[in-house]
C-alpha cells in the first residue's frame, strides 16, 4: 500500500470514458458485501439501462452473502471463483467498486495486473493501490462506494438521483445502508441522508430490502452469537471487549463461515466500550492456526483509531471499522492485539 491513493477523475468525466466502452466488467473485493455488492450491480444496470447493447458482467469471488440472488436477479454476472477471468475475456473497461487494493482482488488480481490503462476504481477506502488504475474516483469521506457509484450512475443516465430506475437506486441504498449501519455509524453525512431520500423517491422497497438483508439469520447464527458471548473478556476499565470463536465452536453451534458478521458491532452497546474485537480462528489448507480479527470502535473523544491497530497487525480498513488476519492461534492474535492497542499482554 501507498500513501498516496487518491482520487483523479470526475464522475462526469468517467462517465464519458465509460460511454466509450462496447464491453464492461464490473468486479470488486472478494467475499461482497453490501456495498460491494451494491456499486458494483448499481454501476453494471445503470450501463445497461443506458444502452442495453453494451455488454456487461459482474465479477464476484470469494464467499457471497446468502440474500444476493434476491437482489441480483437477472443481472449478468461471474462467480471467479469457478470461471476465474483469462485471456477469452477482452473488456474494453474494467470497473472496480469498494476497493483498490490488490490485497482485496482473490483471483482478480492477476487479471488486472498491467490493465491501469482500461481500469478504472471507484471507491471510498483510506488506502489501496493507485497503480492499480489510471482513473480514479477516490473519497474516504464518502459513506460507501454507492455513494459514489450513484455519481457516476447519474451522470450516465442525464438524471438526478430521485430519478434513477428503481433497479439501479436498490443497490445504491443497499450500500449506503449497509455501510452506515442501516444509518447509524458517523459516516452519516447530510449527503448520504440527501441520497437516500432521492433513491426512496425513485422507488426503492427499502422495508423489503430491510427484511431480505438483516432479517434472515439462521438459528446457527444466534446460536454462535451465543458462544461467542460466552467468550466475552473487558479490559482496560470495561473499554476493550474481546470475544473469541474456534471451529470448534462453529461446528457445535451449526453455523457457517459467514456467520460473525456484526458481531464485533454488538459490543459496542456496552456503555464503557470504545473498542470491540471479535477474534475467529480457523485452520489454512495446511493446518496452521489463522485468526481473522474483526476491529471495530466508537466515535467520540476518545476514539480508538482500528485502521491504524488494524494496520500494525498487516490488515487495515475504516477508523471505526478495520480487520485483519493473523496466523497464528487465537492466543498469539491476541497478544499481537493488545501490544497494537499499547497494552501489556498480560492485561
Ligand atoms: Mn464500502
């Protein structure tokens, strides 16, 4: 990663550029969330609306969220996984959504490896790799990468956001929502509040979108949320929550590689947190312990910065929200945790 990742184009401007294009792939980080998900399949309708003989496809890789057939619908896309891009592919312009790091691309990455001058990157991240594209539509003040996507969008359809097609306005307010934490997290701006007035003007079921996304946790899920209580430890005053998770847990409780997801999040209803960790550790294909941690911190004048404790431990993200990887079993992820937090490992 470089310090210098910033944005270089406009939205009108790649806009133009896009128009050019008889061939677009749309891809973004591995395991999609909502707002990768989002921008992605919100920029992908918004060419096709535009010109329907424009061919378009949407590249995912990774583990997806279970809800995406309900929202993607009969949009074209890839899973890479099992038909991995090469040489048959000839886009005449590649967009990636909510990422710019080559860390983050799984099998894309050697695609676009040499591509800058056909890429262009959209996204909303403090840091990633500018090489990686000659066009750039970079803004860490941005809520989500729809945000930005719905600039783009607006732009290639000549229209304000209110009056985007329905199909393209859901998965801008998919992102948005999803990244601010159903409009919760100090992301919130009046820009991104602006913007979702617009795209529930434009018609989308955001009560609909509510249920098909948040509510459809599996009694796995809850289950483990329930282990993973159990593992609760508070330091530091009661503010730093540590919750931990072994395949062993996984396995009892009957959930799914997937299924922490807002967990870290939950911990921060504790009135003295400033910041929660959620520690999974899980095995590599040659069976040596790896520790995914899932950082996450409140605002406030306190605030514990987790890109930056994320960043010491070779991971990193948002200030409120980061992760990282750590190989090596659950107890020395922890150490590497408390030392990157500037605490003892004895605390
Ligand atoms: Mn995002």
């Amino acid at each position: 990663m470089t310090n210098t990742y910033a944005g270089n184009t406009t939205p009108g401007e790649a806009a133009a550029w896009l128009k050019g294009a008889r061939a677009v792939a749309v891809a973004t980080h591995f395991k999609a969330d909502g707002d990768a998900v989002g921008s992605s399949l919100a920029l992908a309708r918004a060419l096709r609306h535009r010109d329907p003989s424009v061919r378009v496809e949407v590249w995912y890789a990774g583990v997806l969220p279970d809800y995406l057939p309900e929202i993607i619908r009969d949009t074209a896309w890839r899973h890479l996984d099992s038909a991995p891009p090469n040489a048959q592919d000839t886009p005449e312009a590649i967009v990636v959504t909510d990422t710019g790091a080559w860390t983050q691309l799984g099998p894309l990455e050697a695609f676009l490896r040499g591509k800058a001058g056909q890429t262009l990157i959209i996204d909303h991240h403090l840091s990633g790799d500018p090489e990686m594209a000659d066009r750039r539509i970079i803004d860490a003040g941005a809520a989500s990468a729809a945000q930005l996507v719905a600039g783009v969008a607006c732009e290639l359809l000549g229209c304000p956001a209110a009056s985007l097609p329905e199909p393209v306005a859901t998965p801008l307010y998919l992102g948005t929502a999803t990244d601010t934490g159903w409009f919760r997290y100090s992301n919130v701006t009046p820009a991104v509040f602006r913007l979702a007035a617009d795209l529930i003007q434009a018609g989308v079921p955001h009560t609909e979108l509510f249920r098909v996304v948040e509510q459809r946790d599996k009694p796995g899920r809850v289950r483990l949320y329930g282990r993973a209580l159990a593992s609760l430890e508070l330091l530091e005053k009661d503010r730093v929550a540590l919750m931990n998770l072994t395949e062993g847990d996984f396995k009892a409780a009957g959930a799914q590689p997937g299924d922490t997801g807002g967990f870290a999040d939950r911990l921060l209803a504790i009135e003295s947190v400033l910041v929660a960790v959620v520690f999974t550790e899980s095995r590599d294909h040659e069976g040596r312990s790896v520790t995914k941690l899932s950082l996450r911190s409140k605002p406030g004048p306190n605030a514990v910065d987790v890109n930056v404790v994320s960043g010491v431990l070779g991971g990193g993200g948002h200030a409120r929200a980061a992760g990282a990887r750590h190989t090596g079993s659950l107890a020395e992820a922890r150490a590497a945790l408390l030392g990157a937090l500037g605490l003892s490992a004895s605390a």
